[in-house]
C-alpha cells in the first residue's frame, strides 16, 4: 500500500517579483529565510514575469521549488536551506490591468488550488487575498500588516480557526487592526530583525569600504543605509552633514532616479562631504556598515512615524557600531537601553549634528564593535522572530521539522 503524501511545506506568499529593493520585500524575504534556519521546509512564492514565448509545460507544473538562485542570496543575504517557487506570468498578466490578468488572482484562483496546497501545511501572507484563499481550502494562516488602513476585516476571517494570528511591527498599527475588527487575542507586536550573516566580522571588507569612501583626508565616516525617500530624514541627513565638513557621509539604498535626485540636491546646497551609492547587495551591506565611525538613523516627524519599524536599526546593532537615532513611536522603547548611543528630536539637523559629535568622541572607532550592542540585539535574530511567531500556532497545526 502507497503511503500518502503528507503536506509539509511552511509557504511564503509575495506579490511582486524578486528582485526588488524595497523594503518590504526584504522584510519578506528575510522572515522567510528565518524560518528556513529554524529547519522547516519553506517556500518563498513570488510571481515571475515570462516572455510570450514560453513553454507551455512551465504553466501545467508552474509550482517547482528549487534552491534560491546565487542573485537572489546576494541581493538579500539568504542562506541555503530556503527555497524559492517563481510563478510563471505569462503575457498579458500584470501587463493589462484588469482583475483577470492580475498575478494575485492567478495565484489565488488557479497556482495556489491546483498546485500549491497539497503541499503546503502552513501559509504566511502579506496580501489579504492569499489568507482569505488558504483559509478556503483549509490551511492554517500567518498574517502580516505593517501600515495603517482604514478597511475593516471579514469576521468570518478573523474568527476562523485557521487563521493562527496576525503580526505587525508596532503598536500604533495594532491598535488600528484591532479597531477594524482583528480579534485583540489574534494580533502581536513584534519588531523586524537582523540577518545573522551582519554578525560576522568582516574587518578587511570593511577597511577597504573606508579607503574607498574617506575622502580629503577626513578621518571620520557616518553611514546610513535604507530607502531615500524625504520623510526617512535624508533631506535632515545633507543639512547635517553641511554641518560636518570635516565628517565623510555615505548612503547605501534608494532607486536610481532617487539617488540622482539626492546627489543634485546635495550638490545644489554645495555639501561635498556626503556620497549616495545606490542600492548595495545585502553580501556587501554588513562590511559597509561595519566600516562606520557612526551609523546615522534620521527620521522625520509624520504619518510614517507612527508605523515604522525600521529593518535597518537591527542591521546597524549587529554590526556592534554606535548609532544615532531620531526619537519616533515605534523606537521609544530602546531608550531606556543602552543600544543607541544618542537621540535627538526629528526635522532637526542641529540636534542630529551635536548628537553626531557627541558620539565620535565617547565612542571610538572599534574594529571589533562594542560588544553591549552586539549582545543586545541577539534578541531580534529573524529566527527568533520566527520562533515567537510560531509559538502562537497551534501545535498541531505547524510544518514538521525536517533539518
């Protein structure tokens, strides 16, 4: 007697194709990758754009996890035991901009029923859609939903006993869930996380990342890393660094056109001192972090401060590096640590620039990085993450462990 086939994969549902930059997808990608090191067999879903000429056969097996492509463990430091599902979208989906040729309603209504779910034991989603599917055809669910919206959840999804618990970054965000009809008992808070890989001391990269960027014979070098977008506190971070002519800045992250966008801005207020290099592979992010004196964690005031979560705070605190932070909602709860070496109030770039000074003279440049930052961020590991996640699963419900 053949002996039946037991779901066991822990699947991962995206939107949009890999990869991209942004930061959500990272957030997404990492998670995934989190529960990967914890040994489950997991999956992470993306649709795949394909050419008109494709072969037919890659639609009647679509579903074919495999070992995550070299381009895609740079791009967002992935580690081997995850795995990787593109979805082929064949012209005209996501071309046309009709429900019918939407990617989302390609997997919902035709991947995930037809070739996804017999293998599948346990779903994490972003997309409301992809939780409202799997609860459908029976399996059990992880939520995830980082911003503010005003659109009330389906109580026939949020009662469901297969749906385990949602998760959101922040405390703002989970009060407004909870207003919108997410059960209180269904919804957490946890922070995002660092990939364990920032953890390794990479001192050679790192001094080469400080001969490449330190300039007219400046000793000092702040970083930042993350998007370039004006309410992250990057307009604040060229103020600052006007400020600092004797202090080297550099700038890893933003779309092309927004990293050309901040350079002629800089080069408008004539600051020499502060470099914008794009987007940089997560294999190259944790020595150029590592290479900082300081690494700068601007913010302006707004919306978006009641939100966010920034993945970059936990990067910058594996690196053992000292930080400077904007006080903002979600971050208020480290300052009765000692993880952040200053903080200073948003739209201001003269407490950031004292805040800066402060801190290159109480905190010297450490190859090895100090080892209270370090020590305290080991708490916000991506596999730690998962773990609490997870805990909230009913136990009957979880993927086997299979490593």
């Amino acid at each position: 007697m053949t002996k039946a086939y037991l779901p066991k994969n822990y699947t991962f549902f995206i939107s949009e194709e890999l990869p991209k930059p942004e930061a959500h997808i990272i957030q997404s990608a990492n998670a995934a990758n989190g529960a990967a090191n914890l040994g489950y067999s997991t999956v992470l879903i993306y649709p795949r754009t394909t050419l008109a000429g494709i072969n037919p056969l890659s639609l009647l097996h679509p579903y074919q996890p495999q070992k995550t492509p070299e381009d895609l463990v740079k791009y967002y430091n992935l580690q081997e035991k995850i795995k990787v599902a593109g979805l082929p979208m064949p012209w005209p989906i996501d071309r046309m901009k009709t429900k019918f040729t939407n990617s989302n309603t390609i997997t919902t209504k035709y991947y995930f029923p037809f070739h996804i779910r017999a293998t599948t034991k346990l779903v994490h989603a972003w997309h409301w859609n992809y939780i409202k599917t799997a609860i459908k055809h029976g399996i059990p669910v992880i939520y995830e939903h980082h911003h503010h919206e005003n659109k009330q959840f389906e109580p026939e999804i949020v009662n469901h006993p297969l749906f385990q618990i949602a998760v959101t970054v922040v405390d703002t965000v989970r009060d407004t869930m909870i207003k919108n009809g997410m059960p209180e008992n269904k919804v957490i808070k946890l922070h995002n996380g660092f990939n364990r890989l920032f953890m390794e001391r990479q001192p050679e990269k790192a001094a080469q990342w400080r001969t490449k960027l330190l300039q007219n014979k400046r000793s000092h070098l702040v970083v930042y890393a993350g998007a370039l977008q004006q309410f992250k506190g990057i307009d604040v971070l060229i103020d600052v660094a006007a400020q600092m002519p004797d202090t080297q800045f550099a700038c890893a992250g933003g779309k092309p056109a927004e990293v050309e966008h901040y350079q002629q801005l800089a080069q408008a207020k004539q600051v020499n001192n502060i470099n914008f290099l794009g987007y940089i592979l997560h294999a190259e992010l944790a020595s150029f972090l590592q290479a900082a004196d300081v690494l700068a964690h601007p913010h302006c005031s707004g919306k978006a401060a009641t939100f966010t979560s920034p993945m970059k705070l936990f990067d910058y605190l594996a690196t053992g590096n000292p930080i400077v932070s904007t006080t903002i909602p979600s971050l208020t709860e480290f300052k009765n640590t000692r993880a952040i070496a200053a903080w200073c109030e948003p739209d201001n770039p003269d407490q950031f620039a004292a805040a800066l000074r402060f801190t290159l003279e109480k905190y010297p440049k450490k190859i090895e990085g100090y080892a209270h930052i370090i020590d305290f961020v080991q708490q916000f590991s991506w596999e730690n993450r998962a773990a609490k996640i997870l805990s909230h699963v009913d136990e009957s419900l979880l993927p086997p462990l299979v490593a």
